[in-house]
C-alpha cells in the first residue's frame, strides 16, 4: 500500500511540475551549475557565482560564496548573467509561482530542503533549492537575516515612483507562500538566480525561440529575401557592400572611416582593413555618413530574429571565415559579422572570438529629470558572442565615456528605409462611452488616435482647470487612471510601441515629424532651460500624429507646467514619451506616477 501510494506521489508530481534537470557551464569561469526546466523556463537551481565588480560573499568570506553563491547589488548584477541567460523580472518569478501552485504555497515548494532555521525548510518539489543567504546592507554595515530569508533580485523596478529600489523575489523561514520584497539599488546586495534566454527576451516583450525547436543546420534557417547592394563613403571614397533584410538596410561591413581618435585593433592598419576600425562613444554616435547612423537596440533585436533567433542566428549571421575553433557561419544573409573585438582599459581583447558594437539608446532608465541638462544621448554597448553554433545578444552597459572602443555597423536612416508613404491611413474612431469622436492613423502597422483623449473619469484634468483647454488638448491623466482610460479595442501604448513610433523615422527628427505643425509657443519663460536655447519649433506632422503641447500637472503643488512648448504622453508600462519644443528628437523616459500627463490610445 505505501509503495503505491509512493508511486502516486511521484505521478502526481510529474504531472504537476513538468521539469527536466540538467547543467550549464560558465565558460568565463569554469563554474558548473545545476538547471531546471519548469514549463517553458528554463532556471539555473543554483544561485550565480561569477565574481563581476562589486560582488561579495556572503560575511566577506568565501565560504559564504561556496554555499550561498555571491550576493550583488543592482550595478553589480547587470552584467554577471552569462552569454544565454539573463537577470528574471518579477513576471519571470510571477510565472514560476503560478507553475508551482500559486504565492501561497510557492515557498514551501522552492525552498531547499534544509539550511532554513527553526524548521523552515521546504519540500524544494521542482529542484529549485532556493537558499537563506540572507542580505547585506551598506547602510547598517551589517550581513544579516542568514537562515531566515532569500532574496533573488528582478529588474523590475519599485511601485513606489522611484529606480532606487528593484523588487525582489523573497522567500522566508517562517512562511509558506512566497513575498515581494524591494531591495534599494546600491545600498543592497542579494543573491541572484539567472533564466535562460538573451536580454532581448524581456526587452521585446517575447520568449524567442528556443534552440530546442530548431535545428542548427541551414535547412532551418529563416527564408528571407534579401537585397544586396553596394555604398560609397564620399568622405573617404571607400566602398561597402550593403544588405536589405526586412525593412532594414545594413552595411555588409563594419565602419572604417578614420577618426582622430579611432584605432585599429593590436593598432595595426593591417585589421582595420579586415574589421574596420573601433570607436569610442563620442564618435561612434555621429561617425556613420551622410544617410545613414548608428542602430538601435530594437533594430539589432529585429535582426537577431530575423536570423532566427536563439540559437541559430550565430551561425546565419556570422562571416564564413575568421572565427576561432568551430565558430565560422554560413552568412546567409550577408550580414557578414566578423570578430573585430573590442579595446578597453589599454587592452584589445576578443579578436577571433566576438563582435562587440554601439547602439543608439534612446531608453533612459532613470528619472527624465537626471539627464535633462545632458546634451549627448546615451550610448548602448552591446555584443553577438558567436561561440561555436551560437548567437546571444548581450547588454554590456550604458556609456556616455572613452572607456570602450566598439565596432560600428550602420544602418540607413529608418525615413526612407522603413516607411513607405502608402502605410500612413487616416481614419476616424468614436467612443461609445461619451461619443467623442476622434480621428486616426495608422503608422508603421500601428493604429493611434491623433488626438489627445478627452474622457473624464478618475483623476484626471483640464490644462489650469479650464474647460476650454480640454477641448484644444485633452485631458491630463496620473497614471493610475491613464491606464484604463482608454475604450475598449484600445490601449494605452507599451514601451516597445512608442519605439516603434518613434523608430518610424529619422531618430534626429522624430520629434519634429510627430509634432502639429502649428501651436508651439516661442520662449515663453516656462519653458526655458537654458538662454542659449531655441524655443517654439514647431513640427512637419509629416506622419499624421499631430503632437500638440498640453503641458503637464505636477500634482504634489497642483501647479501646470509647460502648455505650447511640451507634450508628455503615458505608456501602459509607466514609460512616457516625450516631445518638446527645443529639441528635434522625441525620447523615452518616466515621470512621477501623480503628475498628469496626455493619453494617445493604440488600437488592439
């Protein structure tokens, strides 16, 4: 009888918790760790270990680091995942609850089976073995909680207004369910567990493909049709081949337009004819000729994709010849990614083996307010390690310095490469709630309202509190009420939306495309930042979203802000966008949860 029902057990479980075991080695260390499937994720079971700056161990010793693994603060941890993993967000720890049962039994059965005090142990059902390593606190100077508490880090930052602090996945000696905890940024550290996939997984919103359903062979490679052509520098005479991918068209070959400050590899002339040259950020961002610039990360992903994603994009993208050991492609789409390395600290490193180059990033993940006296854009460094079969797409951090020297691919300026005139279609949509009407536009396979919402519910506000302004501008919303506001078969825009919009023409003029081409006011005292700067620009309209500048409500002084120089718009996942009068550029930002802000509505 205790034998069946054993064997029911087990069945039960099997059914229950799908996962499969298996090991995944670091290869920057050597280290071996154990992994889970669950569903379709895929867990490292053991907290990470790579010794990245700013990692310790748990009480400094490195028998903390043994058991435990190495515990990091939000700076530490951005770029201690390895090559194929990433940091989880809370909805990667979401999902792995609701795979185990739900919050409320969550920490019995993610728990290890020992190491917790006063009997807290758990069952560890799916071999997740989640360890009370505890935390350490710079503001108390103190390691503390060992045996009581886990804390796994996410990146996905606080409810409570502010990128000081990051929620964290905790799970404690004296509970059964599982908790959410925030760890402020740099004055915490926690250990951390990895899950598969590249950065781009969560930055797109999709789980790429897994190399599982893929075969790394060419007879599995995506069937594009791609457009070769050829580009003459003028600066320089020298010519490049081009290839159209998509609606993406690429230099078949990084960048050698010589800078006074840009090197050769081993600074031998000899590999800047092979790789072309590296860039430091400051001539990265303005390097590319005439018609074309440095791509966005969202472009780079679109590429990855396009090349079929985990686990075989390397081997498609990637030159025929030059790559160490087994690494050579089959370029078949004649991308022609060559391993150029990189330059840093007074060392070339990576020749052979990786691909590291600039992006253009116009995400700024902090407060708007931090960077609105910094006249340079952020520069995004990232890298395709292209080991043996393999492609990943990995973060190496935002830089606004000399201290990295990057590849540079460049891309034709997205005004004439990604949107034809035929794909803007104007129409008209009326709410069935108050009938309002509004009209529209279709932009790059996306339908907006072009114009600002105007329905009244929650906290919400005409400019000043003066009916009149609501008709010319629409109501300004917190962002609370903004995110259900807009009518059924419609939404509030998603970070990756408002990219896609904004990508939807030249990055330099993205602003000025978008605005209304009448309404701006010129240097009104409100606006000003700056006395050397221009005010009152107003925009080309040339995609029909017809921007206009209602300004905002701070809510903390109920005092409004910027009318006729300034337009701030919500996104559903509290990124804004924001188009402005001196400047020709629209960006992604965050503003304070209670401030009132535009709405322009997508349709689903």
């Amino acid at each position: 009888m205790r034998l069946h029902a054993s064997l029911f057990v087990v069945i039960v479980l099997a059914l229950v918790f799908p996962c499969l075991a298996g090991t995944f080695t670091d290869s920057r260390d050597g280290q071996t760790y154990r992994t889970v499937k669950i569903g379709d994720q895929v867990w490292m079971a053991q907290n990470l270990n790579y010794a990245s700056d700013g990692s310790m161990c748990r009480d400094d010793k490195y028998e903390g680091c043994l058991k435990y693994g190495r515990m990091y603060n939000w700076r530490a941890l951005q770029h201690a995942c390895p090559a194929g993993w990433r940091i989880p967000s809370k909805k990667d720890y979401e999902k792995l609850v609701q795979a185990v049962g739900g919050a409320s039994v969550a920490g019995k059965k993610l728990k290890s089976k020992e190491g917790w005090k006063e009997n807290g142990n758990g069952t560890d059902a799916i071999g997740f073995s989640g360890l009370p390593a505890g935390e350490r606190t710079d503001d108390i100077n103190s390691h503390r909680f060992e045996e009581e508490k886990a804390f796994f880090l996410t990146t996905t930052p606080g409810a409570d207004g502010s990128w000081a602090g990051y929620y964290s996945f905790e799970l404690s000696y004296d509970r059964d369910e599982s908790l959410w905890a925030i760890t402020l940024q740099n004055v915490q550290y926690v250990t951390a567990r990895c899950i598969e996939g590249s950065p781009f997984d969560s930055y797109l919103g999709v789980r790429i493909r897994s190399s599982s359903s893929q075969s790394s062979s060419s007879s599995s490679s995506p069937k594009l049709a791609v457009e070769f052509g050829s580009f003459k520098d003028p600066r320089d005479s020298k010519s490049y081949k081009t290839v159209k991918i998509l609606n993406q068209t690429w230099m078949a070959a990084n960048l050698d337009y010589k800078t006074e400050r840009s090197l050769c590899y081993d600074n031998d002339p000899d590999y800047c004819e092979k790789y072309g040259r590296l860039y430091s950020w400051a001539d990265a961002k303005s390097v590319c000729p005439e018609g074309w610039r440095l791509p966005t990360a969202e472009e780079y992903a679109t590429l990855y994709l396009a090349a079929g994603g985990k686990g075989i994009a390397g081997k498609i993208l990637k030159s025929q010849n030059g790559w160490h050991g087994e690494g050579n492609g089959t370029n078949e789409l004649g991308f022609n990614a060559k391993p150029a390395g990189y330059y840093t600290e007074g060392k070339f490193e990576g020749e052979g083996d990786d691909f590291y180059y600039w992006e253009y990033n116009y995400f700024y993940n902090d407060h708007r307010q931090k960077f609105r006296n910094h006249s340079d854009e952020y520069g995004s460094s990232s890298y395709l390690n292209f080991s043996k079969k393999s492609a990943q797409f990995s973060k190496v951090g935002y830089a606004n310095n000399d201290k990295y020297f990057l590849s540079v691919r460049c891309i034709k300026d997205v005004s004439t490469n990604t949107l034809p005139k035929q794909k803007i279609v104007r129409g008209t949509f009326r709410d069935p709630r108050d009938k309002k009407s509004y009209r529209t536009v279709r932009i790059n396979g996306q339908t907006w309202m072009a114009e600002n919402l105007n329905y009244s519910t929650g906290n919400s506000w005409c400019y000043n509190d003066i009916f009149t302004n609501c008709i010319r501008y629409g109501r300004l919303y917190d962002f609370e009420t903004a995110k259900t506001a807009c009518p059924k078969g419609w939404h509030l825009p998603s970070t990756m939306e408002f990219s896609r919009l904004i990508a939807s023409n030249s990055l330099e003029h993205s602003g000025k495309n978008l605005k209304s081409k009448i309404g701006w006011a010129i240097q009104p005292w409100y606006c000003a930042l700056k006395k050397d700067q221009l005010f009152g620009k107003n925009g080309t309209n040339d995609l029909g979203f017809d921007a206009i500048p209602a300004g905002y409500r701070r809510d903390s002084v109920w005092f409004y802000l910027n009318k006729g120089c300034a337009a701030y718009f919500w996104g559903g996942d509290w990124s804004t966008l924001e188009i402005n009068g001196w400047e020709d550029s629209a960006t992604l930002g965050r503003e304070d949860k209670d401030f009132g802000l535009s709405v322009r509505c997508i349709q689903d």
